[in-house]
C-alpha cells in the first residue's frame, strides 16, 4: 500500500477547500457525523470572530468512499466557502483585478516573507493561503484518521491549558473580553493526549524515523504554533534523571509498565504503551484590530499594519486542529509498521505482533 499522506488547497475566500488524503486502507467505516462534529468544534471556542457566523463547515466527500466505508482509493475531501458570494469578483481565477491591494505587511503574519519569496504585488495573494482558514481542512483528514486509528481502539483528546496565562474558565472569558475591547488578541497552551497506543511506533534507527520529531513537525506545522513539548518537556532541563525517568515494573497481567509517564509515551523517538501527552504553545493572532506600525512595502512609508476580520482568540480551535495532525502522524506510524491495503489486514496484524510482545 502506499505511504499515508494528504495535500490541501484553496483560499480562505475561495470558493471552497479540498483535500486528497491517499493511503487509508479499504474497508474503515467513514461515519461522516464524526467528521461534521470535528469541523463543528473547530469553529467553536470563546473568542472567535463573525466569519464563524457565517461559515457551518459541512464535509461532500467526492472519491474513495462509497456506502460509507473507504475503497483503498485516495479521499477527496471538500468544504464550500460561504463567504465566497461575498468575495467572488475579488478571488477570481480570470479577469481584471477588483478591489484594492492590501500594501501593510501584518507583524507576526507570512505577509512580508510571503510577497517577497513569490514576488507578489497584493498581499492578498500570500495571506489568503498562509489564513488558518486552511485548517479546516487538516481537521477533516484527522476525522479521517480518526476513523481509522477506532477500530485500533486508539482514540485522541485535547484539553486547553492556559490562554493569555489563565487558567480558570471564566477568568480566561474575562480576559478574552478584555483583549477584544483594547483590540488585542491572545494565545495560549493545548494539550494531546492519545490513549492506548501501540508500543514501538516510530523507530529510533534514523532521524526521520522518530515518531515524537513527526509529532513536533505536524504540531509545528499549524499556523501560530511556536513550541511544542512531551511529557514534561522543558521541564526536563532544570531537573535531575531521578526526578524524571520514568521507573520500569512488570507484572504478569500487565506486563512492562510505568507508574509516571514524564516521558509522554515516547521514548527513543518510540511509543513506549503509556499515553501519548504533548503540549504546544500557540502565538496571539497577528490580525489585531489596534494595528501594530509596519510598512507599506509600495512607498516604504510607516503607516498602521492591514487588518483583516479574525478572532480574538483561537487557543480552542488550534487543540482540535492539534488533535487532528496528531491522529495523522499517528495513523501513518501504524501504516508504516503494519502495512495493509484492508483495515483487516491491519487488526489482524497488529493482533500477531501483541501476542508475540505479551510473551515477554
């Protein structure tokens, strides 16, 4: 079978966002509530702004699924864009341009890379693809995955750890309503967690083989995610190993186990059996409605940076899309070990290679 992996495109005012995911087995159920309900909860969250009002992100699944269970085939995922009647004469893939360029590099945003890297005149033309509008459809190909890694009995949650340094709900909604009223926004702290995952996932025999670096890279990957750690993470660097290692018992029901897990389940760049927990911390959104000073890369002037409609907070929405490239990397890891162009080949697999290591 082939290597999982997924491609996206459109803009965040195109006229929709697909997705191509490539290399789920045959015959995984695809209940597509589940994928509706993860699009759902990616647009909820204290904070977000009016262009949630507008979108109800609903799946149209076009290829590789038929009577709701996967071919082997690559998914073709997609999403309209409601807001695309609004945009249309402005996001055309013909005609004269319309609407004003957009010359005010946002600090913070791929704005000013964008434009000099591609050579671009409208900032538009870098910011409609670098919006987190793109993670709708990451979320989709984790619902994907999701349905996949079930039958594994492998499932995978998120919890909000801090926003703008609170911790308490409606401390964190005062602040939030704080940032919006001086035109501020905010970031904060999500956490992963993947429960009953398989030991030896990823391999410690290559760099690019490390399960807890692909995590990293697919955390990192989403926009405004500046750090990411596992199990105690930096935590790790101001304390002694007798503080921080994790103590190996056996016992004939259970087998190997630990009773911390500071390591966060990986170990060797392997899952060692405990539970999957890694953080990632993510930047205040760059769009503030106080703009910060920048300079409009036409006359080089200093003038207020652009703004465009954004949320006051997306700490919420960020840990579902988290949650989403984490049950990616970890549905690629089992591929890559178990192989299999049927989910039954997969269990079946995954079954031999339990009862082989439970003997130990």
């Amino acid at each position: 079978m082939s290597e999982l992996r997924f491609l996206t495109a459109g803009e965040s005012h195109g006229a929709r966002l697909t997705a191509i995911l490539e290399g789920i087995p045959a015959g995984v159920k695809i209940d597509r509530r589940n994928i509706d309900n993860d699009l759902a909860r990616r647009q909820q969250g204290y904070g977000r702004g009016d262009r949630m009002k507008i979108e109800k992100d609903k799946i149209e699944i076009f290829s590789g699924v038929r009577f709701g269970e996967t071919l082997g085939s690559p998914i073709t995922l997609s999403v309209k864009n409601k807001d695309w009647e609004n945009w249309k004469d402005r996001m055309a893939a013909f005609g004269d341009p319309i609407g004003d360029r957009v010359t005010a590099p946002r600090p913070g945003h791929a704005d000013l890379a964008g434009i000099l890297k591609f050579d671009r005149k409208d900032i538009r033309d870098i910011l409609e693809r670098s919006s987190a509008r793109e993670t709708t459809m990451r979320v989709a190909v984790g619902a994907v995955c999701k349905e996949f890694l079930r039958p594994l009995g492998i499932s995978i949650k998120s919890k909000i750890i801090t926003i703008g340094g609170e911790t308490e709900t409606d401390k964190i909604r005062a602040f939030i309503d704080e940032a919006k009223l001086n035109g501020d926004t905010l970031g904060g702290i999500f956490q992963i967690e993947v429960e009953n995952p398989i030991v030896g996932l990823g391999s410690h025999i290559q760099w690019d083989k490390r399960l807890d670096g692909k995590l990293a890279q697919s955390l990192m990957s989403i926009q405004a995610i500046k750090g990411v750690e596992i199990g105690a993470g930096f935590e790790s660097a101001v304390k002694p190993g007798s503080d921080i290692h994790d103590e190996i018992f056996y016992d004939s029901h259970r087998g190997f186990f630990r009773k911390t897990n500071r390591a966060g389940g990986l170990e060797g760049g392997m899952t060692n059996g405990e539970k999957i927990v890694i953080r990632a911390a993510m930047k205040p959104i760059p769009t503030l409605m106080r703009p910060l000073r920048t300079v409009d890369i036409d006359s080089h002037e200093e003038r207020s940076a652009a703004k465009e409609r954004s949320d006051t907070s997306a700490v919420e929405a960020a840990s579902v899309v988290g949650e989403a490239m984490t049950a990616f990397t970890i549905a690629q890891a089992v591929l890559e070990k178990f192989g299999g162009d049927s989910i039954h080949d997969v269990i079946d697999s995954i079954e031999i290679y339990r009862a082989r290591i439970s003997k130990r």
